[in-house]
C-alpha cells in the first residue's frame, strides 16, 4: 500500500472536562450523567440527531425496561415520551400478545419526538452537542488520550478532553488511539468462525390497507406471526430464484395511516471481512437497498393489502452489528451473565439474554437469562488511562456483547461511564483510581440499581421462572 505524508496544524476549538464520542443510547446516558455531575460535557455525533440506532436504523424502541432492574436516566427518557405523546402502540391487542409490549416492558416511540426530547434534555444539562461532527483520529500521548480530531463541513478541528467515553458503537476511538481492542476475530468457533454478524436492515411502507392485511393475516397466523412474517412465501420465492434474501421470514410492525415498519434484508461479511471497511460498508448498502426492494415488489404482489404500497423510507445507514470492543480490566463472558451473576464493583443490573444473529441467516434468542452485573472493569481500557467505554464499546465476549448492546442496558452503562468521568474530573484522578464504592453511591443515588444484590427474591423468582419457560424466539 502507498502512502502520502500530512503536514498541517489543526486548530482546537473546543476543550471539554468529558468528550462523549457516539449520540446512541450510550451516549445520551453518558452525556447526561456527566454533565449533571458538572462536568463541562462535549457530545460528537457524526449524523444530524441523537439517537443512533434507535433513530438512524428505525430501531425505535427500548426492550425489557423493568423498573424493579434499571433506574435513573433510563426510566426518565420512558417517562418523558410517555407524557410528551411520543409512545406509539398502534395495535395493542397485538403487541400484547406477542410479549413485546408495555407489559413487558417493550416501549415503541415515535422516532423524530424522541430526537426533539432528546436535544431538550441535553440543553436542559447544559451539554453541548456538536452534530455532523466525524472523530477520525485521536491525540494519544503516552498512556492517555488527549482529545480527538474532526472532520466536518466546517474542516478539520479538535476537541481535546481530560476523560474520553468511547460511545461509538464499534470501539473506534479505542482501536484508533492504538489502544488493545477485541472483537476482530468475530466468532470464536463453530460453522461461523472467523465471522461477524454483519449488517442488518429495517425501512417502512406506507400506502399499506392494513385493515385487509391484518385480516389475512388473523387467516394464516402460522405463516403471519408476529417474528415469522411471510416465512411460507419467502422461503418458496427464494426457492424459485424470485428473491435473493438471506432470511426466511420478516417482521412487520403495522402502524396507523396504513404504515409499516419491516425488518428482513441481511447482508452477510466474509470469513476476513470487518464491518467497518469502507467496501464492506459499501457492498452491503446498495444490497440491503435491493433486498427490501425484491421483498416489497414480493409483498406488493403476493400479500393482500400491499398491492398499493409504496417504500416510504430507508435507513441513514444499516444496523451496525458487532465490530471492535475494548480490551478493558475484566471481559464481561457468556458464562458470567449465566453462572456468576454478581460483581463486587458493579455498576448496572442487565436483564437482556443475547440476541444473536448469523452470517448465514440464523438467528438465536430466548428469554433464558436471570438479572445479572455489568462490572465497572469492563468499561476502563487496559491501557489508557483516561479512557471509558459504554454501550456496544464495552469489554465483553461477543455472545454477551449481543444482549448488553441493546438500547436499555447501553443507557445504563453510558450513565455509569458519565458518572465516572465526571467524578474523576472532580477528583482530578484517572478513572481507574477512582473508588467504585463513590461511583455506586452516585448512581444509586441517582435512581439506578448497580447489583443484583438488592434485587428482592421474589424479582429473581419471577425471571427464573421465564427462564425454565422461554422458548427460542424464530425469526
């Protein structure tokens, strides 16, 4: 490979006490934490809203939010759509149904109210956010990240900090700074070995006449579930060579206004390929776009109450799944969250079971995980010193990363990040010198539960007993 040398300076224009790198849940519960504990709080976002997934991937919803597991920041942002109109439950009696509704604490929300709350709350805590805002590189001196560098239609700038949150999603700003990551290897073994999960697709239809979808769907409920949408017909399309999916079967969340939210197109990376490769990145978008094509053209002439539908909207980008993590003190492992369950420094409870998804379409879940802790050590890198991660970015191995990057436990996590980063500002220490006991005490007092410890019998009785009846969920 040729290279180019670059010679410039490149001009600071903003110093912060804390840098939260990522607008996704994980940040939102970082930024907010930190600046409430005062700490001067930058938050870069390289797209146009908060929200990341939740609002660039239509993945608009918070899962499994109990209140007698998670507290604090994450109870807020539920509370607050709910009183602002911004929680959308469309078919009730169907959501209940299917074990994903406010019953079980599944939360579905209007997506633009979420990114107008969202940009209220950090004004509220004084955050400042800078949107279109690109970390590319980072300021590494010796064991410590001074700050990153941006690139942005105004140019190229920095934004040095005393603490940095990693938030990205994908452990970029500690696989940048030269910091030890994991994650490059994808899964450990099996048929998939040498792979990642790969890149995953939502978009919506409209023009939809759902009253005649629903009742053909109410006529053919084997093939019309709720996570099996269209599974005979797809499976028999793909058969005939009509359609090119990875995926058998789709799932349809109606809306109001004969609207849809779909979620089936999958794009697969190659034993060697990374989901942050350019090519990669590339490849993957234009055949996720033609996969919800040939599936809506498949709709359109096969599903009663599609004949007039049309695409509304595709994604900003596709469901990132899993990439680089840091190498923190401790790596969070399957046979934790299932077997050890408690830690002596945690600093948020998890009630999510991994979500796995395979680059040859399978997918696995069940409800089969009792509450569990995430440990303060998974989200302090090995090597810097002033380097937190949360959310997706944390320490873990990748059959635990896939439940702890859902959108509830990535608040928690950020909360606790922010917490940490702002105390270490305040004591003028590394975050690894602070003492997690001060950490625990300013998020308990903040609303959110840090062990499972506290958890009343009857709490772990009832997840038990989901545990003993979960059946694997097929999508």
């Amino acid at each position: 490979m040729s290279t180019i040398r670059e010679q410039f300076d490149t001009p600071v224009l903003y110093e912060a006490d804390v840098l939260v790198v990522g607008g996704g849940p994980a940040g939102i519960g970082a930024a907010l934490a930190s600046a409430r504990h005062g700490a001067k709080t930058i938050l870069l976002e390289r797209f146009g809203c908060l929200g990341g997934n939740q609002t660039l991937t239509f993945s608009n919803l918070f899962a499994f939010v109990d209140p007698r597991i998670q507290g604090g920041i994450i109870q807020e942002i539920i509370e607050r759509l709910g009183k602002g109109g911004g929680i959308v439950l469309d078919c009730p009696e169907k959501v209940n149904r299917s074990g994903w509704g406010p019953e079980q604490g599944v939360h579905f929300f209007d997506g633009e109210y979420y990114k107008y709350l969202l940009d209220n709350m950090m004004k509220e805590a004084a955050v400042k956010v800078l949107f279109h805002s690109f970390a590319v590189a980072t300021i590494r001196e010796g064991n410590s990240i001074r700050g990153v560098v941006v690139e942005s239609r105004q140019g190229r700038f920095a934004v040095t900090a005393k603490v940095v949150i990693d938030c990205s999603g994908l452990g970029e700003i500690a696989w940048k700074s030269g910091a030890p990551v994991i994650g490059e290897e994808g899964f450990a073994d099996g048929e998939c070995k040498g792979q990642h999960m790969g890149y995953g697709y939502a978009y919506y239809a409209s023009g939809i006449d759902i009253d005649r979808f629903r009742a053909y769907a109410a006529k053919h409920q084997a093939e019309w579930g709720e996570f099996s949408a269209g599974r005979d017909l797809i499976t028999q399309a793909k058969a005939d060579g009509r359609v090119r999916l990875l995926r058998n079967s789709a799932l349809i969340r109606e809306r109001i206004g004969g609207r849809a939210w779909i979620l089936n197109p999958s794009y697969s990376l190659q034993e060697g390929q990374h989901p942050w490769e350019v090519e990669a990145m590339t490849a993957g978008e234009i055949d996720l776009r033609r996969q919800a094509r040939e599936l809506h053209n498949l709709f359109k002439a096969e599903v009663p109450g599609f004949e007039d539908a049309v695409i509304e909207q595709t994604p900003q980008q596709p469901l990132m799944r899993d990439g680089h993590r840091i190498l923190g003190e401790y790596i969070l492992t399957e046979h934790d969250i299932r077997h050890v369950k408690s830690f002596d420094d945690a600093i948020a409870v998890c009630n999510m079971p991994p979500d796995i998804f395979y680059p040859n379409g399978g997918h696995k879940f069940a409800y089969d995980v009792t509450p569990y802790d995430i440990p303060f050590r998974c989200l302090i890198s090995a090597e810097v010193d002033n380097l937190l991660a949360a959310g997706s970015s944390v320490s873990m191995d990748l059959v635990t990363w896939a439940a702890v990057r859902y959108n509830t436990p990535s608040v928690c996590t950020g909360q606790a990040a922010g917490t940490a980063a702002a105390l270490a500002v305040r004591q003028n220490v590394s975050p690894k010198r602070l003492d997690v006991k001060m950490i625990q005490a300013a998020l308990i007092s903040a609303g959110q539960r840090t062990t499972v410890r506290t958890l009343p019998d009857a709490v772990i009785k009832d997840y038990e007993r989901r545990a003993e009846e979960a059946k694997p969920l097929r999508i």
